[in-house]
C-alpha cells in the first residue's frame, strides 16, 4: 500500500510538470522530457500548439494583380506581392485578420502577415546587397518560421439568384505544412449577406471546429515523429574528388553521409531518391523537432551540425545552402 501511494504521487508530480508552458513562445515546455512514444509524455504532445501563419493564395493574389510569373534562367519564378494584395482593398485585410484573430482566441502561437512584412523591407536590402535574390514566400517563411500555413481563397460578389441583390461569398481554407508546403486539411464553405465583415467572422468562428481537430492532429504527429525536410548534397565543379571518393575514415564519403542519416533521423526514417557519384538527395528526411538544449530545431541547423561533423571527420569543407524552411542542400566545396 505504501508503494502504491509513493507512486501515485510521484506520477502527480510528473504530470503537475507537465502542464507548464513556456512563456512567449505559447508552446508547451517539452525540452525537458524525451520524445518516445510512450504513456509519460501523451499529456505534452496533447497540449503541443503549432504556430500558426495565415496567407492568401496565389490566386487570389492574381486575382489582385499581386502575382506575376517572369522568366529567369529559363524557368518560371513567381513574383508575389503580399503587401500589395492587402492594401488593393478593405476586405483583404479584414478576412486575414478574421481567421488570425479565431487563433489567437484559442491561444495558438501566431505570426501577424502585416507585421512580418513590415520587417522584411530590410533583410530584402541585405539579400540585394550581397547579390541573394529570394521569393516573397520563401522570405516570409523563413522570417515567420511557423509550422503551419493556413492559405486564404475568397470570393465576395453579388448572387445572381437573390432578389434581394444580397452578396455570396465562398472561401477556402487549406492548411499547409510550413516544411513540405503539403496540404493536409481543406475546408470550403459559402453564405449569404451583405456586410462581408460580419458575414465573414462569423462563418469562419463556426468553420474553426472542423479545422482545429485536423490542424492539433498534423501537429502532434511532427512532435512525435519529427519534422520532414529534404537533403541533398552535391559536389562542386572541378573538385578531385567526387562522393564516391574515399575519405580520410576510410570510408567513400557517400558511406560517412548514409551512416550519418541512419543516426541523425528519427529512427532512421528517410528515402534515398538519387545516388550518383555527384549528388545525393533524400526526401522524407524526419528529424527531431527539439535540439539536445530544448530549443526548436530547424533545417538550417541540422544542415549546421552536420557541417561540423563532417569537417571534423573527413576533413571536407561544406556550404549550408539551406533556402526554404525544409530544403537542405550541402555542397562538398574542397579540403
């Protein structure tokens, strides 16, 4: 009996700890405990809220005559003007606030589009002046950092069919994985009215119940599986040597990078797409989603890691050419 009580306050004691958050960041402290799946930890993964970001999609941005498609290097680059698409007319604004505002009541962490965008005028003038040109999305991504995109369709226009001459408005929701940019949720709903403000909130504070369950249900797979990102290493021109090559371990330095995937994945868990003797590229690379000092990890400093093991066992310098949020691309640049 007196074991039993002894127990029982010590698995009070362990879920009491449980239940803090951390302050700011409005994401349940976890940097403290393992990520198994295992019983002691189904509380915080529970709790676990992904930040959320809220943006309009292309088509309404083309729609807005916020997105052109220019040529460069022979390939299609989308030219996106978020700041454009928000001032061009009051109901933009207003729809992104609306379902940003849902969010913030149910206490997730969340990035304001408008603010963010404020601030990428100046990294957008040290990306010119080191010659680094970057899309609007990707920018904004990576000055955002959320783990989750909700991206924005709407139509607001008169309904043909109404006597009254009332308005229909139609909208999409479709979330996004920040990481992958694969959408894992999609909800679209239409009303009538005639004030797109309240037609508007009010539609979206009743579409919440469907999108949250799908949203805390992504999420909590990322806490436990870890994050998804693509790798690829390649080699720079006119190099000696190539992957094939071996290295100062003794092993080719495609050996070193393969070993290096089965330990620094979540269980190992990846997919080797090409394999020559120039480039090796992964996709569904899991990693953790905290660091060993139970900060937020991220593709970059994974890559970063990565970088100074290789260095330091094979003697090869590397470049972190990481540019999304999940794409990882390190090129062997010499001895």
């Amino acid at each position: 009996m007196k074991k039993q009580i002894i127990l029982l306050m010590g698995l009070c004691i362990l879920f009491a700890g449980c239940n803090g958050r951390t302050q700011g960041s409005k994401l349940t402290n976890y940097g403290n405990l393992t990520e198994e799946e295992d019983n002691t930890i189904v509380n915080v993964i529970e709790q676990a809220k992904p930040t959320i970001m809220v943006i309009p999609s292309d088509k309404l941005l083309q729609q807005y005559d916020a997105l052109q498609v220019v040529t460069k290097n022979g390939a299609n680059v989308y030219v996106r003007d978020y700041a454009k698409y928000l001032l061009d007319n009051p109901n933009n604004k207003i729809a992104i606030s609306a379902i940003q505002n849902e969010f913030v009541q149910m206490q997730y962490p969340l990035t304001d589009l408008e603010q963010t965008l404020k601030s990428l005028s100046n990294k957008q003038a040290h990306n010119l002046a080191d010659e680094v040109e970057q899309d609007a999305k990707t920018l904004l991504l990576q000055t955002a950092s959320p783990d989750i995109i909700i991206e924005l369709d709407y139509d607001f226009k008169m309904n043909a069919t109404d006597p009254n001459f009332s308005k229909k408005l139609i909208y999409t929701l479709s979330a996004f994985d920040s990481y992958t940019n694969k959408a894992f949720s999609t909800k679209t709903n239409s009303c009538n009215g005639s004030d797109f403000s309240e037609l508007f909130s009010k539609s979206i504070h009743k579409e919440m119940k469907n999108i949250l369950p799908e949203v805390n249900e992504y999420f909590k797979d990322i806490v436990v599986h870890g994050r998804e990102i693509t790798v690829r290493f390649s080699v720079k021109k006119g190099l000696s040597f190539n992957l094939s090559s071996e290295s100062i371990t003794g092993d080719t330095y495609s050996d070193w990078i393969m070993d290096y995937m089965d330990t620094h994945t979540k269980k190992g868990t990846y997919k080797l797409q090409n394999n020559t003797d120039y480039e090796l590229y992964f996709t569904n690379v899991r990693i953790s989603t905290l660091r060993p000092d139970g900060t937020q990890n991220s593709a970059y400093n994974w890559a970063r890691e990565l970088i100074k093991e290789m260095k330091n066992d094979c003697g090869v310098k590397c470049s972190n050419k990481v540019q999304g949020l999940g794409d990882v691309h390190i090129m062997l640049k010499g001895m």
